[in-house]
C-alpha cells in the first residue's frame, strides 16, 4: 500500500526528491528530476560547491553540454536548492545517494562517504521513502552495508517502513545528460514491488529501457561492464607494445582486426583513468573473496603501466638525439583523464609527471580545462626537450606543429593518443613517437 501511494505520487509529479552528492551524477541527476517537474533537494558536505549552485552555476567545468543551462533554469525556477543540511531530507518521498565508493591500496572498497550518509540520512528518514543507491558498489554492499545502517540509524524496518533499491549510473564526464536520458537503467529493488516503483520513477528522465532486477543484480551489471572494458582496453595496449616491438602501427592492425564481424577491439592509449575503470574491476572482484583472480589483476596491472611506457617512450627519443633524461625539461599536454573535462580523478598524466619526477626531469603541465594549468600553451612548451600529448583535448586539434618545434629546445612530440598524424608531425621537424607504433 506504501509502495502503491509512492507510485501515485511519483506519477502526479507531487514527489520531493532528495540527492544527497552534488558531483558528477548527484548533479546532473538533480537537475534532470527538476526539470522533470519534481521538487528536489540537494544535499553535499561541501558548502562552496552548494553555495555556487544556488548561485544557478555549475561546479562542474569541462564541456558538459546543456548541463549549465540547465542548472541555471531549475535553481531559477525554484525547483531545486542545495544544502548541507540533511534535515531537509525530511520532506523526501525519494532519496538518491550519489557518493564515491574508492579503493583503498589493497584494492579494498573505502565505504567511509556512504556509511557516513547512512548514518546522517537514518535520523531523518521519512516513513514510506525510498532509499536507492546510484553509486557504483561492490556486489552485496546494499544488503550487506546500507540496509543494516538504515535500519540502525532510521530505527526503521527496510521493506516496511521505506524500501531500498540500486540503480547505478551509467554517465561519463561530457555526456553527463546524454548519457542519463539515453542510456538503460538496471532498477535492481529490494522487491520485485521495489524494483517497479524505480522503474515509475526514473521513467520520468530515461528515455531508454528500464529494467527490474534484485539489488545483486544491478551492483553486478555495473561493476562488470567496467571490468570488461577495463579487460578489452588492456588487451588492446598489450597488442600495442607487441607492435611497438615488431615495428608495426597498432592502430593499423586494429582498424582491419574489426573490420571482422563480431570483432571490436577497443583503443589502446597512454593509460586508463577517471573514477570507475581504475576501481570497478576491483569492487566487482571485492563480491567474492573466494574466486582466485587472473585475468582482472593482469588487465590492472597492464592498465596502469601504460603512463610508466610512456615515460620509456619519452627517454628512447632523448637518446636518440643524444640528451640524457635527468637534465631535460618535459611539458606534458593533458592533465584531465578524459578529453574536454576537467575531471583529474586517477589521471595517467599524474602517473607519468611522478615516475619523471622520480628520475631527476623537470616537468610542466597545460590543460586547458583544468584550474592551475590554463596557462599559454607556446609559452608552457617553451625551451622544454619534449612535449607529451596524454589527453585527446579538442584544444590541441589545431595544434601548429611547427611552432611547437620552433618553441621546443629539443624537437621531441610523444603521442600517447595517437592524436597526430606521423607524416604532418616529421615534416614539422619533430622526432614523433606514437603509443603502438614502432619507431620510424
């Protein structure tokens, strides 16, 4: 009967949502529901990043289409407000928890940020509210982590007093709103009445299917289609070093491997960053400490030498014109994980600039995205050994090669994206090495 009145509610549009993490799904997700026609309240811990959202700005930079616009018309509106303050949350028939769930560096889920909302959020829980979880979390955390907090700090009954569901997101930073209306949702509830009522609710942003599962479920589907991904792109940088080694161009061979029927091999590059790839295998692994692992530690470890390759790269074309590594300068292009963003969270571009650190070379970094390295670009690269494109930025896509030559004390590029072309690069003057090709 809750469930049912919920439901009514959710329909009429007469609902209060609550999003407790303002970040890069909390936001987007808290916006699209305002847009939608709901009341919604926002809740972070961070009071800046509040304050500037009801200031109708977004926190978020980097190319993130509609999504200040957006954020803008439904803070102006009335339709949504940020707080620090979970007794808001009171007035919540819904409530959206969007926080980071990290590893540790025993690859360990840190759960600090969600046990924390549990806490807060239990105390204020209204009765009949559903409670889902879109952060990307270990198979079993829903009832083996959230459920019990609920129930303890709500003094609440789950499936009674309020109910509980995982729907992980699916949304990556510059396709934040294309992704939330276009991408399918698994709606994974505690109950099969649950899982249907999530259904009635994120039918109000999702233009694409959604389907009903138990909460297992929906955690599984999520951490593994990351793992997979994470898998197929360290398959695909092992094919490069092979072709690096045997003087073969990588993307060469890939573009005529897919051009078989069911082949998709995916793109190799300078290294996997950004907030899931890097952590989801691991929180997927995390469900089942008794399953030995091989293929998911291999494609880690793959995955996070690509920056340290890059760094060979670099030293192998300082040989070659004869200057040793420790005195040289080197400007790393790109310090964001994903092209036109300005999201750092596990860059390779930190990896590489630690490991040049460690052996003795001064480093400069530009991004044009990222606050602290929005300098000019000539004037970064100016005097340094070697330039090292490591993000695909839209930015340097009319990059003049030959003025970065002339601005370069040693004529040295490094493509870790194969961004370039190799012809146009050599006719500049500049010594050009390309992840998964070999030397030429």
């Amino acid at each position: 009967m809750a469930l049912r009145r919920l439901q009514d509610r959710i329909e009429q549009k007469q609902a209060v949502i609550g999003v407790i993490g303002l970040g890069y799904v909390g936001l987007p997700v808290a916006a699209m529901f305002a847009q939608a026609g709901f009341a919604v309240i926002g809740v972070d811990i961070k009071a800046e990043r509040v304050a500037l959202i009801n200031a109708g700005r977004s926190p978020i930079e980097g190319d993130e289409p509609g999504l200040a616009k957006l954020l803008a018309e439904v803070v102006g509106n009335g339709r949504f407000q940020a707080t620090t303050d979970y007794n808001t949350l009171s007035q919540a028939d819904v409530v959206l928890i969007d926080v980071e769930t990290p590893v540790d560096e025993h690859n360990q889920p840190r759960y600090e940020a969600l046990r924390a909302v549990c806490r807060s959020l239990g105390p204020v829980l209204a009765d009949g509210a559903l409670v889902v979880v879109e952060s990307t979390i270990a198979p079993g955390t829903i009832d083996g982590v959230v459920r019990p907090l609920l129930e303890q700090s709500s003094g609440k009954q789950a499936n009674e007093a309020f109910f509980l569901g995982a729907c992980p997101e699916r949304v990556m930073p510059g396709k934040l709103l294309h992704n939330l209306r276009t991408m399918s949702r698994v709606c994974g509830g505690s109950t099969v009445a649950t899982a249907v009522t999530m259904t009635h609710l994120y039918r109000h942003i999702v233009a694409a299917e959604l389907d009903t599962a138990d909460p297992i479920t929906a955690e599984l589907v999520k951490t593994t289609e990351n793992a997979y991904r994470d898998v197929q792109i360290a398959f695909a940088n092992e094919v490069a070093l092979i072709c690096e080694s045997v003087g073969a161009d990588v993307w060469r061979v890939r573009e005529l491997v897919n051009k078989s029927p069911y082949r998709q091999m995916h793109l190799p590059g300078a290294g996997v960053g950004g907030h899931c790839i890097p952590k989801d295998p691991w929180l997927l692994a995390y469900g089942a400490p008794d399953v030995p692992l091989h293929l998911i530690p291999a494609a880690r470890r793959i995955n996070d030498e690509m920056p340290l390759h890059v760094a060979g790269l670099i030293f192998d074309a300082l040989d070659a014109q004869a200057l040793s590594a420790s005195p040289a300068r080197v400007a790393i292009l790109g310090f964001a994980y994903l092209a036109n963003s300005d999201d750092t969270r596990n860059s390779p571009s930190q990896i590489l600039l630690e490991r040049l650190h460690e052996l003795g070379v001064d480093v400069v970094v530009h991004d044009p995205w990222v606050a602290g390295y929005q300098s000019d670009l000539m004037q970064t690269v100016q005097g340094c050994d070697a330039a090292v494109l490591m993000v695909a930025h839209e930015a340097y896509r009319d990059l003049d090669l030959a003025a970065l030559r002339n601005a370069l004390r040693t004529p040295v590029l490094i493509d870790g994206r194969h961004f370039f072309d190799a012809a146009q690069a050599r006719k500049a003057g500049l010594v050009y090495r390309c992840v998964g090709q070999g030397a030429g």
